[in-house]
C-alpha cells in the first residue's frame, strides 16, 4: 500500500560540528525557538510540472507548509509569519541576508529549492545560524513526485535532530481505531494515517470489532486484535499486502499484543478460567512460551528496547498495579506504588521510562515513571483517557480520551490526544472519525 | 475437580455475603438512584430479558469483581434449571465490564466474570461443553451513561443462546 520511498541522500556540504543555535528539548514549549521556514523556491517551468502532476499549485509552498506545521506542533520552536519575511525564497537560498532575518527575530533559517527533472521530484535544503550567520546543514533529495508529504516530513526531522541533538519523529505513521456509531453499538475499524493526519485510510470494513493494534518497531507489520467470527484473537496484518493470520492456536481469547523489539515475537495474553497469562510466540518457528503462570489477571504486556525485561499490568496484589519481570518470567517485581490503580504499561524508546494509565478518585491520569517505579509524574489528567505510545524518539506520548455523556447518555466522542514528555504541548490529533487505541510507528526512513 | 469447584463456589458465596452484609449496612443510607443499585451492584430489571418464564438472562456485577451475589447465583441457579430441561441449548456466557477501566484490563475482567457464571452452571450440573465464554470487556456497554447507576447496568454477564 505505501511505496517504498526512493531517496537519494547525498549530504552537500559538511555539517560544522559546533553550531551555535541549541534547542534544550527538556524545558518542554517555556520558549520555542523562534526560526523562519522561508517557502522552498520553484521555477516558473517546475511549478507547472508538478501543478500538472499533483494538483498543487506551487509543490515548494506546500512542502514548506508541512516542515512549518511539523515543527510548530512538536512545541519546540515557534515559525514565524512569513508576511514579515524581507526576502525572497529563491534568493534567500543563495546567501540570506542575515541582518534582514535577525530584524524578525529568527534564529534560524530554512530555505530550499524543488526541481522537476527526469519526472522525479529533486529537493534541496538548508539550514542557516542566522545569529552566527553560518549554514548548518544542507541536503538534497531525489524521489517520486507522490512521496512529496514525506519529503517534508523527512526535512523537518533533519531540523529537528540538527537543532535539538535527538532523532526527529516526522517521518511516520499512526494506526489506530477508527470509531463511530452509538456508545452500545460502536463500529470499529483499523484506520492509519500519518502522523499529521495525513493519509488517512481504513484497512478493515468495520463488520467485526477491532481493537489494540501496534506497529511492529522494525517493519510495517501490524498486531491485533479482532473478533472475527466472534472469536477474540490477536491477528498479524501486512500493511503492504494486506495479508492478515491468526496469532497461535489458542482455545480461547489472545489479547493486549504487541511486538518484541527485534520484532521477531508477539508477546500477549491468553484468558481461560478466569485467569490472564502472558505469552510470546514466535512469529518464525511458532514456537509459543508462557512467560507467566499466577491465578490473577496478567496483561498489557510491554518489553524493554532491548528485549531483556517485560513490564506488565496485573492485579495479583488485588488491584491493577504494575510490574517488570525479566524476559522469562522470572523475578517479578511490582513498580507501582503510588495511590490510585495503575495499568497499560508501555517501556519508552530510550529505555528508561515507562509510560502508564492511573485511575485514582474518579480520574484518569498520563504518566510516566522510571523502571524501578520511582520519579513518578503526571501528565495530564482527565475524565477518561489511556493507552499511551511512544513516538520512537521517546519525546512524544500519543493516547485516546473519551468524554464523559450527559443525563440522556449522549455526547460521546473518542479523540487521539499528544502531549510531550515534559506535561507541555498537549494537542489534539484530528481525525476523520472518532479515535482510539493509536500506536505510533518507528521512523521510515533513516 | 468437580469437589474443589464445589468448594471453591462456597467459598465465592461466603465472600459475597460478607461483601453484602458490609455493603448494606453502609449503603442503607445512599441507596441508589431508586433503589436500583445495592452497594454498586445493579439490582433493577430495566435491562434485563429473559431466556424463559422467570429466568433472567444476565447477572451484575460490583465495580473491579466477579463476585456472585446471591440474586446472582439465584439466577443462575434458575439458568441451571432450564439448561437442564433443554439439553439441546448451549449458551454463550457474554462479560461486560464498565467503561471506567483500561480496555485490555476490561477484556480479562469480562471473560473472569463470565467464568464466576459457568462454574457457578457447573456446579449445577450443566457440562462445559455446552458454554462458551466470550468477553467484550467495556465494548458492549447496555447504557451509555457516565453515571454510577449506568456503569452497574454494565458490568454483567448475559447468558445467550448459541442454537
């Protein structure tokens, strides 16, 4: 379904190695840094090439357009208007007049250039120190002219990761459910979209209910789960072919997947009697293991970056707490103390958070705590919301929230919501349809 | 293994009790919104159906347990009953939980209080063969309310002919 994207990636000029511009990604959004995405210039005979192709009148605007809307929403830096911008695009991308982009008040400065040649679509960029008046980076593209989103999504993290030392998370998607319908009746379907709302499209037609889907971190697989023939099942879908199977041969109901690291495994649980274990399975000789054996209720699973550890949610000590184990079952530890139920355990990218849902006194809270379970922190708090994900870069937790219905039962809705890392920046994703259960995937390309 | 069910469903009814009996005391006070709800468990009718003359097709639950009251397990003992004089019948045992829970703990509260049902049927002598559990966690709810009495509604278990 998506094409692979052709880029040819060659770096023009080598970056400096101490640039002046530093953006300190842990103060949140106190100070966005304010810089200029000046439009990516077009000539007259290339504009018309591309108007003709994709049915946009001026491609170099609207790629700008979306490294403008990127960096804005991640909360870091502030674009300026670019009614106040002195100079031309085409001219700025030779040699900015620096005085003229310091009197705006931009640190920094985008400026490119789009060329049609050979029915592709060639982009360069760069980057400028408008204080130390220095170019920063820049780099050039080559691709198909469909991919031209991705080009700037790709542009934005090469921003972000040259301004704030860490890998961007422009360059990816979101799958998640689809909702609409009345609250008793809903119909669900797998939707995915880019992760700017972009894209979006429906992968399931909505005659069975789906639920939890999660993005293998190493390919564009996707785990499940569906109640196909009213059976409740964790299923593997292929993005690109559309492929889907069942997840083991279980006798009864597989939930609360998701994928190992290397995305070799699906990790879940199984419910029978009345008790929920946590299970893998090898996707490659299905192999499948029980990794955890209690009378409790076991799930949520959750594996570390690096596959050795599994955090997990479970009620064993009465209510829903959580815990880390070691990749066997061994050492089960408890993690979470705090008042208040705690559940959907996600390990952060980076390894060393782990994200959750809190239900305390009628609320439900975002938060992220260390491994061990200490330096626990709130993020937000609200009538009802869970399911965080990671954006791969650690930065970014993406999750649903649902309102609260009037005296009649009406005015139900489910929305995707982002906030970053540090309780700043909190923002609503917009989607076509009512949403749920988002799972960001790993960056594209690299 | 049919004792030890035995044995372990007394034990689920001497838990309840105590539930009760601590809950009526304390609750006499707020009884719920038209007498509808005993502690949080629902006891009107407003949702229930019925699968014969007098027997209720669904049993509720209190919020986070699959502890079976004893209007409950009188339910199901009815179920029992009518089970039996219609050896053809299987069912499907269907559990709900409210929307106030993640949904992946809901999916395994839901299938958890539908087996409080089934061995509570076992018991009462209907084989396994002829249930089937199914969980719809907090995806099914029978009122879309954001209320107390609402969320009582929704956490049960619904016996349901399979044929």
């Amino acid at each position: 379904m998506t094409k692979k994207i052709l880029i040819l990636l060659f770096i023009l000029i080598p970056i400096k190695a101490n640039a002046l511009i530093e953006v300190d990604i842990t103060r949140g959004n106190l100070n966005p840094l304010p810089l200029a995405v000046s439009p990516l210039s077009i000539d007259e005979e290339s504009r018309k090439g591309f108007e003709k192709k994709l049915k946009k009148e001026n491609i170099g605007s609207e790629i700008s357009n979306i490294v403008e809307n990127n960096l804005r929403t991640s909360g870091l830096f502030n674009p300026l208007d670019k009614k106040a911008f002195l100079q031309a695009p085409d001219i700025a991308n030779l040699k900015p007049r620096f005085e003229d982009w310091n009197l705006i008040k931009a640190q920094a400065l985008i400026t490119g250039k789009v060329n049609y040649v050979d029915d592709k679509l060639r982009v360069e960029f760069r980057l400028w120190d408008v204080l130390a008046a220095k170019e920063m980076m820049a780099l050039a593209f080559t691709t198909v002219p469909n991919n031209w989103r991705r080009v700037g999504h790709i542009i934005s993290d090469k921003v972000y990761e040259r301004l704030t030392g860490e890998k961007g998370y422009f360059d990816t998607r979101i799958i998640y459910v689809s909702e609409e319908g009345p609250k008793t009746q809903r119909i669900k379907k797998l939707a995915i979209m880019d992760q700017d709302g972009a894209n979006n499209k429906f992968l399931t037609l909505g005659n069975e209910l789906v639920l939890t889907p999660r993005f293998n971190p190493a390919s564009q697989m996707v785990t499940y789960l569906s109640y196909f023939k009213n059976m409740p099942r964790v299923y593997l879908l292929d993005i690109e072919t559309g492929t889907q199977e069942v997840v083991g041969d279980f006798p009864g109901m597989t939930f609360a997947p998701r994928f190992s690291p290397d995305g070799k495994k699906i990790i879940m649980s199984f419910a029978k009697d009345g008790k929920s274990d946590i299970y893998t399975m090898d996707l490659e000789n299905r192999i499948v293991e029980k990794i955890t054996n209690h009378p409790s209720i076991d799930t949520s699973p959750s594996y570390s970056p690096d596959g050795k550890y599994i955090t997990f949610n479970s009620d064993r000590s009465g209510y829903q707490q959580i815990y880390v184990m070691k990749n066997d079952g061994s050492d089960v530890k408890r993690i979470s103390f705090g008042k208040g139920l705690y559940g959907t355990p996600v390990w952060s990218p980076r390894g060393d958070l782990i994200a959750f849902t809190k239900l305390h006194k009628g609320k439900f809270y975002i938060g992220v705590m260390r491994t061990d379970g200490s330096g626990e922190r709130l993020l937000t708090e609200n009538y009802y919301q869970e399911a965080p994900s990671w954006s791969p870069n650690g930065r970014v937790l993406i999750f649903y929230r649902e309102t609260k219905t009037n005296s009649k039962g009406e005015g139900f809705s489910a929305k995707l919501w982002s906030i970053d890392l540090t309780g700043y920046n909190e923002r609503q994703i917009k989607t076509p349809t009512d949403a749920s259960d988002p799972s960001w995937s790993s960056l594209l390309s690299n | 293994m049919r004792l030890s069910k035995i044995f372990k469903n007394t034990l689920l009814v001497l838990a309840a009790c105590l539930v009760l009996s601590a809950c009526a005391t304390k609750k006499e006070v707020a009884t719920d919104i038209q007498g509808q709800m005993q502690g949080d468990v629902y006891t009107g009718t407003d949702t229930v159906e019925y699968l014969a003359d007098g027997v209720p097709d669904r049993v509720f639950f209190a919020t986070n347990e699959s502890i079976l009251t004893t209007a409950s397990r009188e339910t199901l003992r009815a179920q029992a009953a009518w089970l039996r004089k219609n050896p053809n019948i299987n069912v499907v045992l269907e559990g709900h939980a409210d929307e106030r829970g993640t949904r992946e703990y809901n999916l395994a509260l839901g299938e958890r209080r539908a087996n409080a049902a089934k061995d509570y049927l076992m018991t009462y002598g209907i084989s396994s063969d002829r249930i089937t559990v199914l969980s719809y966690g907090k995806e099914r709810p029978v009122d879309s309310g954001s209320n107390p009495l609402a969320w009582s509604k929704n956490r049960r278990s619904v016996t349901v002919k399979a044929n």
